[in-house]
C-alpha cells in the first residue's frame, strides 16, 4: 500500500520529551479504557503521566535511532509501524508496573492482552500525531526556494542523496567524523563528504559552528546561542561566530 512508503525524519527536540507529561496528564483527565471507574482522578494522572513519560521517550528515542542507523534518518511509514509493534510488549510491562505501583487492585484485575492491546491503540495516536507534525515540517520547509546548482561541488552532493531527497533544498548540513548529515524538508542523509567540500556548492548560507551550516532561508529563528530551522530543527550557535553570522542575518534580511 502506498501510505505505508511514506517517508518522514524523526527529529529528538527538547520539546517533544517535554510535553509528553502533558500528554499523560489530558490522559489521566479522560481516563481511556475504563480507568476512571477503578481509579481516583489523581491516580490516573499520575500513572498516565508516568507512562507516557517512559514509553513516549523510549519511542522517541528508538525511533530516531533506527531511522538513522538504518534509513539515513528519512524512513518509511512501515518501519515506524514495525519499531510501534515491538514496543509494545514493554510498552505493556511499564504500565503493569506503574499500575502494581499505584493502584495494585486494578493491576490484578486485568490481563496481559489488556495491556497489549490498550498500548497498541495509543501508540497508533501518537505515530498518527507525529506523522502530522513530520507532514508540517515538510510543508514548512517546501516553500523554501533551491538556489540553483552552482558548480560540480552542489552536483556531487545530490548526487550522494537518496533518489527521493535530490531534488529538496538543503536546509543545512552538519559535520560527523568524516560524514555529512544533509537535512532537508523531507528527511535527512548521512553522506562521505566534508562540510568544506560541500560548502563551496552551496553559497546562499551561513557556517554558524564548525559542524553546521544553514541555509539563509531555511533559518525561522536565532538567539545567543541557537538557530532554529522552519522544521524544528536546532543547531548550536558558536560564540565566536555570533556577530559575524548577525551581520550576515542583518545582510540577507
């Protein structure tokens, strides 16, 4: 099926694991499964928040793993699908544990299916919603013009990406050991190239640290020590590059 081809970055901000507390707590309001019936309001937000908290980051976590050891950080729908099913079942064992830990009565009452296939249902919304803020980045990051190919250099590096990232603007690039992360609006690769070398085919950006590199227009927001692309994306600032990159910012405004 079509849909389970589509390709999406996982990305790991600071604010996705922030607001999976959040998440837990609107769970614990609504009490899913029955869980008002056999648990006090405080009970729920607690073991919902506490749930959400270990299973969203694990998923978080190994998510933006596999897609980079094993997809070059742009994977398809059927291999989050397949990351989903396999953790489920310590998915499972979290909220056993956490129920055992608050509410012991209710824990005993249940079975092992429950748990499979409550964890199942609710780890289908979260990829559902994480799907959509993927859909936004690459919206947000289409509307930015690529620049025209400006020597062999820029050639050589689409050259290097996956078939479906070739033709997408490059939003920035970072420097790992003797690779180069290329981040674009639909996803990212990890190519053998240096920052330098792709650098010199791509003139409308910024190098804001020794391993990062920014499109002019890629860039929604900077502050002392951060740049923020229009994907959510965020790089670190170097000290020493602050006011020659403001310059450059004030310069391409």
């Amino acid at each position: 099926m079509p849909f389970l081809t589509f390709r999406s970055a996982p990305i790991l901000p600071w604010r996705a694991l922030v607001t999976l507390p959040l998440a837990g707590l609107i769970l614990g309001l609504i009490g899913p499964f029955g869980s008002y019936s056999g648990m006090s309001l405080f009970e729920r937000i607690g073991h919902f928040m506490l749930c959400a908290t270990l299973i969203g980051s694990a998923s978080l976590i190994v998510s933006y793993a596999v897609a980079r050891r094993f997809f070059q950080g742009f994977w398809p729908l059927w291999a989050a699908l397949l990351v989903d099913l396999a953790l489920t079942g310590p998915a499972a064992a979290v909220v056993y544990l956490s129920l055992h830990l608050i509410v012991p009565g209710v824990a005993a009452r249940l079975q092992p299916l429950d748990f499979l296939w409550q964890n199942l249902i609710l780890a289908l919304i979260f990829r559902a919603v994480s799907l959509l803020i993927s859909w936004a980045r690459i919206r947000d990051g289409g509307q930015i013009e690529t620049s025209a190919p400006s020597a062999e250099a820029a050639s050589d590096l689409r050259a290097k990406l996956p078939r479906g990232l070739r033709a997408e603007p490059v939003l920035a690039l970072s420097s790992e050991d003797h690779y180069l992360r290329v981040h674009t609006p639909k996803g990212e690769a990890l190519i053998h190239m240096t920052l330098a070398e792709a650098v010199e085919g791509l003139p409308h950006g910024f190098q804001i640290h020794r391993s990062h590199w920014v499109a002019d227009t890629a860039i929604r927001s900077a502050d002392a020590n951060r740049v923020e692309l229009v994907t959510g994306l965020s790089l670190p600032l170097s000290r020493h590059r602050r006011k020659a990159f403001d310059a450059w910012l004030d310069a391409t405004a």
